[in-house]
C-alpha cells in the first residue's frame, strides 16, 4: 500500500512539471464542443426511432446517472419534443463532434508522451492524428453499450424480478443494481486501458497499462459524486454563474475526467517507466547519441 501511495505521489509530482492540469484543460474545451453536437445527432436518431419517448427516457435518465446536476437542465431541452432537423444540420453536427473528439484525443495523447517523456517526432504530425481519429470508435464502442446497459437496465431489472421467486426478488434487484454499475465500472478501465495500450509510441503489454486505468477509473467515479454533490448542496454556484451555470457545471466535470485520465497515464509511468525504451528511440533519431 504505502508502494502505491509513493507512485501515486510522484505521480501527482510529475503531472505539474508535465503541465498536465494545462492540457486535462485542453481537453476539456475540446470535449464539451464534442459533447452537444453529439446530444444533437442522438435525439434526432432517436427522434425517428420507434417508441421515441420511453427510448429518450431511459438514455435521459442514464446521462442522469453520470453528468452534474446542473448539466441536466441543458440536456433536457435536447430531448423535449422539436421540429425534424434536416440532414445538413445532422451531419455538420455529426463531423463538428468528430473534430472536437479528436482534439480531445491530441491532448490526451500530448499527456501520454509526456508522461514517458519520450521525443515530439516519433509518430510525426499526420500519424498522431490518424492514431487520435481510430481511438474514438474504439473508445465509443463500448462506451455505448455500457451505457445502453444503463439505459435499459430497468427493463431489465423488472423482467428479471418478475421470473425471480418472491423470496428471492429483493436479492435480484440489489445484485442487478451492482452488477450493472460493476460492469459499466469494467467497461471504463477497458476503454482507458486502451487508449493507454495504442496511446503512445511503442505500445506496452496490457499488464502495464491496467494500474493507471484502475486508478482513472476509481478517481473519476468518486470525482464526479463528490462535484455533484457539491454543485447540488451549493446554492452560490447558480448565483454567481447564473444561466452559465450549467455550461460551467459541464465543463468542469470534463475537466475532471481529463485530468483522471492524464494521471492515471502518470501513474502507469510511475509503475513501469519507459527509460529504455525513449533511450533506443533517441538512438534512432539523433545518429551522434552516445
């Protein structure tokens, strides 16, 4: 344990001398302009989807589950009842939350080469925005189905009591209501686990990477409690913020997440550095390394 702590420390340590809190900033400029476009896109898709309104009612409920308090307010007027977009709309949407995912990608990747300190041209220019672009379905993926899992889960929940013995229906709902959030907390350390693996120049062996997506993991679901907590118990936020209250609310929270992510990267580096491996590249790059 006391191992651990002097990893996470130095990695705590590190991160300010990486300018991480500057780029989790970066991120998260880039991730709110991403998120909205993409609410966009949603609720037209589910807008002309059949049973429209309990399908926008369970994924408006598992955004409930995960976004700030105050952010809500904003992304229920993305699911009331409105006129059909056109297609131009939808598809500029649809590419302004592609660019914006990728941005959010560049600095978390920026955040991955520092953290191993390793030299700005191994990937090159167009190589870091091609590995940027083929991380977001990869992550989108399973983001989705854990958040389908959510959405849906009770649906599910009730078939599963309703076939369960009356003895036994308290029990299911409790291990139900656990398993779901066990296997949308998995799903997360996959997703970060993965950015972490294909994230850097010469990628690691998955064993390496998991430390740092276990911490992201557990930092950013006790980081979004205790933000929403506090921004749902503090009346002042509202006042000083007033109508951008929900903006900043969003805002911050993607902040968080960022930063979650760039130290659990900084963590990963703690536990198995890379010295030798930004030695033998510096090796091929500058012919006069001794």
């Amino acid at each position: 344990m006391w191992v651990i702590i002097g990893h996470f420390r130095r990695a705590l340590w590190k991160s300010i001398s990486h300018d991480t809190f500057t780029l989790a900033k970066a991120a998260a400029y880039s991730a709110i302009l991403s998120l909205f476009p993409a609410l966009l896109v949603t609720t037209t898709l589910l807008a002309i989807s059949p049973r429209t309104a309990g399908l926008r009612r369970e994924v408006r409920g598992a955004f409930d589950q995960v976004l700030p308090p105050d952010t809500m307010s904003l992304v229920q007027g993305y699911f009331q009842d409105r006129h059909a977009l056109t297609v131009k709309i939808v598809w500029s949407a649809s590419v302004l939350s592609l660019l914006a995912a990728m941005g959010v990608m560049l600095s978390l990747l920026e955040g991955f080469r520092r953290a191993y300190e390793l030299p700005r041209h191994l990937w090159g220019f167009w190589m870091t925005r091609w590995i940027a672009l083929l991380l977001i379905p990869i992550c989108l993926v399973p983001l989705a189905l854990a958040t389908l899992l959510i959405a849906f889960g009770r649906q599910i929940q009730l078939w599963m009591v309703s076939r369960a013995d009356h003895e036994l229906q308290s029990y299911v709902t409790i291990a139900w209501r656990m398993g779901r959030w066990a296997v949308a907390l998995l799903t997360l350390m996959t997703v970060l686990a993965t950015i972490y693996h294909f994230g850097t120049p010469r990628t690691q062996h998955w064993r390496r990477v998991l430390p740092g997506a276990v911490l992201a993991a557990f930092t950013w679901f006790l980081a979004t409690l205790l933000y929403g907590g506090s921004v749902t118990r503090s009346a002042q936020y509202t006042a000083v913020y007033g109508s951008l209250a929900a903006g900043v609310a969003t805002l911050v929270w993607l902040y968080l997440t960022s930063l979650s992510v760039l130290i659990g990267a900084e963590f990963n580096a703690q536990i198995f550095p890379k010295d030798e491996i930004a030695i033998r590249t510096e090796k091929e790059w500058d012919p006069a390394y001794e």
